[in-house]
C-alpha cells in the first residue's frame, strides 16, 4: 500500500471479525502457554511447577535403567523435563489446530488490505 488514507478514501463499513482479529492479532495467535512478561519476569508455564510431586510407577528397559543408574543420571529429573517438552509441544499443536481458521482469516485480510504499519515501513 502507498500513500495516505483520506477519509473520502477510507471505505465506511461495519467492523467484522477480521477488523476484531487485527487489533487483538497478538492476544489471538500468540500461544496461551507462553505469555512474555516485561522487565525480566519468566514465561508463564504451562503448567503449576509449584505443585508437589506425586511418586508414580513407570516400566524402563532394564538394561538402560542399569546404565543410566551407573551414570548416576537423575530419572524424576530427566523424566519430568521430557514431559515438560512434550506437554507444551502438543499444547502448541492443539492451540494452532484450535485456531488455525483464526489464523488463515487473519492472514488472508492481511494480503487483501495489507498491515497498519505498510506505509510506516522502510524495508
């Protein structure tokens, strides 16, 4: 997009959900799990790292359970931090699938009407 709007350029129409989606794009297509926080506060996780642990039975193979003992590898440890990564990859894959028709609408008004920001841009 070049040049300025005018008012006698702007179209006058209703708002619609696209018009709803632009202005909230950020709140809408950033994942829940991870909100970012100014003046070096964390993420917020996505689960409660605070609650208390829960002793639990798994079933290992023998012989790496045996090595991984030997080399004095911490299994609650190792475990927990796996099910932290495949927790907030398969909450990432469920939010996109949520709100993949979100997404895809916000992305064709972008290509229709281009961004805000398009005449503001020097690159």
């Amino acid at each position: 997009m070049t040049g300025s709007l005018t008012p006698a350029s702007v179209e006058r129409r209703l708002p619609t959900a696209c018009d709803y989606y632009m202005i909230n794009a950020h709140n809408i297509c950033a994942p829940q799990t991870y909100k970012y926080v100014d003046k070096g506060k964390t993420m917020q996780q996505s689960y409660n790292s605070q609650a208390p642990k829960k002793p639990t039975n798994v079933s290992i193979n023998s012989d790496l359970l045996s090595k991984a003992k030997s080399l004095k590898i911490n299994l609650s440890a190792t475990l927990e931090s796996a099910l932290i990564k495949l927790v907030n990859e398969k909450q990432r894959e469920l939010w996109r699938e949520e709100n993949r028709d979100t997404i895809a609408s916000y992305n064709q008004m972008v290509e229709e009407h281009g961004t805000f920001s398009d005449d503001l841009r020097s690159f």
